[in-house]
C-alpha cells in the first residue's frame, strides 16, 4: 500500500518529504501512475541504492560498492 500520484513530479516531492522525516521512500512507477512507499529498507545517502539493512549498508560502503562514497575526499585532521 503507498500514496498514488499521476504527476512523477509530485510523487518525487512526496518521497523527499518522507526522506527529511527519516523514512525510507520506495517510488514504483504502475502505468501512468507512481505509487509511493514506505519502506522499512535503508537507502545509501551518497548513490541513493536502496534494499539495505544496517549491516548491508556498512558493507556497502566497506567494500567499495558506492562510487560517490568511493570519490569523497579525506580532510586532514585538525589535531
């Protein structure tokens, strides 16, 4: 079950809501419309892949599977 939109341009504002509120957005497009839902998945904040759990998303970014995780420069440290 998720919230039905004709327009993908407001179903993507919708899902952008949801992100500021912690929750994990699922856009599916079905025909003409785009259901949105609400998922219980971890989404990766750099490529934005979804369908990870904790563990899976650490290992995600471990293992170099996250390109703009992968090309994020180091800072020096201050002290």
């Amino acid at each position: 079950m998720g919230i039905t939109f004709n327009d993908e341009k407001l179903a993507r504002e919708y899902a952008e809501t949801l992100k500021e509120k912690g929750i994990s957005p699922l856009i599916i497009k079905d025909g003409k419309q785009y259901i949105v839902k609400e998922t219980t998945d971890l989404i990766c904040p750099f490529c934005e892949e979804t369908g990870f759990d904790k563990m899976g998303l650490k290992n995600h970014f471990e293992h170099g599977d996250c390109d703009k995780y992968n090309n994020i420069k180091e800072l020096d440290r201050l002290f």
